[in-house]
C-alpha cells in the first residue's frame, strides 16, 4: 500500500507491484511517500518513507556541431540536450522573441548526433525536439 500521508487506511493498495509510477508532479520539487507491506490475514508493516525529487526544470545549453554553409543559406547544426523536450531559434539573443521551433521535423544531420536548422542568418538560442532521430 502506497499513501501521500502516514494513514495505512487511505492508503492506495498496488498489490504485489514492488513499482509505482506517479505522473503530474511538479519539476525540481521534492515529494515523500509513504509504503506499507500487508498480508491475507489484515496485518501490515510499519511504515518505510520514501523520499525523492523530480529533475530540475533547466535544460543544460546545447553544444553547438559542425555548420554547413552554402550561397544563400547556412546549416546550423547542434547536438542533442537530454531531457530537453524542443528548442527555441532566433537572429538575436532574446529567449522570449524566439521561434518555438516544436516538434516539427528537421532536416536530417550529416553527422550523427547532431541536430539542425535550415535558416539563412539565425542564431540557435535554447533547448531538439521529442522523438527525432539522429539517423
């Protein structure tokens, strides 16, 4: 039995799931649950806390990669940043005027690894979007 407060008997029974995965929850924040073992016969352990935060809500800056230019346009590559989940572009550096680029399909990269933007002139500004592939 698992429960958001130490009360055994509002406690939400998840069976023999030694796992439970809990959605919703707030980025960089730090969350205590509580956990009980029980049997057939109606007894039940003392409590276990559990204690754990959720990641940071700040995305490490991007790494740029190797910049393709050809007459009239420039390949801006860059590599993927973990749990980033999509990317902002602009011509100056001005996170709030950027270009929320989504998770619209970019062009494949030469280099595996990389991610890329096809503009002529821009500058990539914060975090590739969610389920691109490298290849």
């Amino acid at each position: 039995m698992k429960n958001l407060s130490i009360n055994f008997g509002s406690a939400t029974d998840v069976g023999q799931n030694t796992t439970y995965t809990e959605e919703g929850l707030t980025c960089d924040s730090v969350y205590t649950r509580y956990i009980w073992a029980y049997n057939d016969c109606g007894d039940y352990s003392s409590v276990a806390i559990l204690n754990q935060s959720t990641l940071p809500v700040t995305p490490a800056a991007p790494t740029p990669g190797t910049h393709i230019p050809s007459s009239g346009q420039i390949v801006w590559n860059w590599y993927e940043v973990t749990w980033a989940t999509g990317y902002k572009w602009n011509s100056t550096d001005d996170y709030n005027s950027a270009t929320d680029m989504g998770t619209e399909p970019l062009p494949h990269p030469r280099d595996c690894g990389q991610r890329q933007q096809l503009h002529p002139g821009y500058r990539f500004l914060g975090p590739v979007p969610p389920g691109l592939s490298a290849t």
